[in-house]
C-alpha cells in the first residue's frame, strides 16, 4: 500500500463474508479480504484481480492461486518461538514444528480449506525451506 496509512475508519471485522456484506452495503467500501467461496460475493460486490508485479498477471484471491503464489496478498502465518541465540530448540517445541511442517500436520490444514479461516498448506519448497530452519 505505498506504506500509506489505513483510513481512521477502518473497521476489521471477523470474517471474509462479513468483510463482503460491509462492502456489499456501502457504496464507497473497499476492503482487504481472504479468500472465500466466490458464491458468497453479491452482485454489489467487485473482486478486483492482483498481480504480484508491474505488468504481471492478474490473479484473483481463489484457494488456487493463493496456494500457487499467485497472489499478493496471501498472508502467512508465523511461528514465533522464544529461543536464545545460539541455543538449540526445546525438544519438545521442535517435535511440535516438525508435526506442523509434517505430510499430516500439512494435511490437517489443507482440510480448513472450507472452514472460515481457509487456510492453505505450504508448497513443497517452502516446506523444505521451513524444515531446515529446525536442524
């Protein structure tokens, strides 16, 4: 956002639909919103595509491209761990991370793919990115 500040009248809210009906019912609305299932977006509603770069492709904020990389506003979700420099993980933090970043644990994600959250497993090579920040 050209580190532009948000308007004093930002509201957040819970939800992607609810960010939807807000939109939906003020004419001057405009809002950042996750991904949801396109059925919930009224006629009142534009979803504007994205592109990652000046003259890219434009992506919209579909499961599919978010999960490819596709589009730039795909927020991650950060682990954060109290570690001192140079001291090796708890064990048990790091078994933790290791079932996160797992073939499961990634697959408990991807089935929130319906939920409200939507959430989206990493790609293989951020897994395999991810997975040696532990060792």
């Amino acid at each position: 956002m050209d580190k532009l500040p948000f308007t004093r009248r930002y509201e957040p809210l819970p939800k992607g639909v609810d960010i939807i009906n807000a939109v939906a019912a003020d004419p001057y609305g405009i809002a950042f919103a996750p991904f949801i299932d396109a059925a919930a977006v009224t006629r009142d509603v534009k979803v504007v595509p994205l592109a990652i770069q000046e003259g890219g492709p434009f992506a919209d904020a579909s499961y599919e491209n978010v999960a490819a990389g596709r589009y730039p506003y795909s927020p991650h979700l950060h682990i954060y761990v109290n570690r001192a420099p140079g001291k090796p993980l708890d064990p048990f933090v790091k078994e933790y991370l290791r079932l996160v970043l797992s073939q499961e644990g990634q697959a408990i994600i991807a089935a929130q793919k319906e939920s409200d959250e939507g959430f989206v497993p990493l790609s293989s090579r951020d897994l395999a990115t991810e997975l040696a920040k532990l060792e």
